[in-house]
C-alpha cells in the first residue's frame, strides 16, 4: 500500500476532512459540528469515531454528556494538506463545486 493509500484509509471518507477542517480552528462540541457542516448525525457520529480511532482527534470532557473534539497532534499534522487542497479547490473547481458551507474557501463571484 502506498503512503498516499494508507492517509486516504484514515481521511479519505466523505466528511473526515471537512470535520478535520472545522477542529483546525478549535475544538468543537458535537452539536456546532452537525448544524455547520449540514451533516447527518448518523454520518457525524461514525466519522468522530473513525478519526478519534485512528488518532486524529480526541474526545474532551465536558459537562451534562456535551460531547466535544480536538485535534491531536496527528490531526493538526494536516494543516498544510487541507490548506493546500482548499488552495486547489479555489483556483481549479468550476462554481458550482464550491460549496458555501465550506469555511476557508473563497468563491470567485465573492
């Protein structure tokens, strides 16, 4: 398996970079995560649970069981990749590809 095979097994599923994306900024609750990514909470859940085991986040301990996540050190390690790839998105995506959910992502039209 090639190095760039063995990252997409951990962040290569829809939503895991775009959930990497939004913890690049801080931690999350669980909550803030659904209502501004726009994702299923079934989806959401899997994918915390596929990043937290291959160590790219980790759960923090809060209050009344609020759920909230931050990135480890292998999951800031991304920064650069995600950087670059919203980089490549804004210059070579057509319009409609750009989505205005995603944070971090210029759109052309303003």
């Amino acid at each position: 398996m090639s190095d760039l095979a063995a990252a997409l097994d951990v962040v290569g599923a829809r939503w895991a970079l775009l959930i990497v994306e939004r913890l690049l900024k801080g931690p999350q609750r669980y909550g803030d995560l659904q209502r501004d990514l726009g994702v299923g909470t079934n989806i959401l859940a899997v994918r915390l649970r596929e990043l937290e085991e291959a160590g790219v986040l980790r759960r923090l301990p809060l209050k009344h069981n609020t759920r909230a996540y931050a990135l480890t050190e292998r999951g800031e390690a991304l920064r650069a990749a995600i950087e670059a790839l919203g980089l490549w998105g804004a210059v070579g995506a057509p319009d409609h590809v750009i989505s205005p959910r995603s944070p971090g992502v210029a759109n052309p039209d303003g």
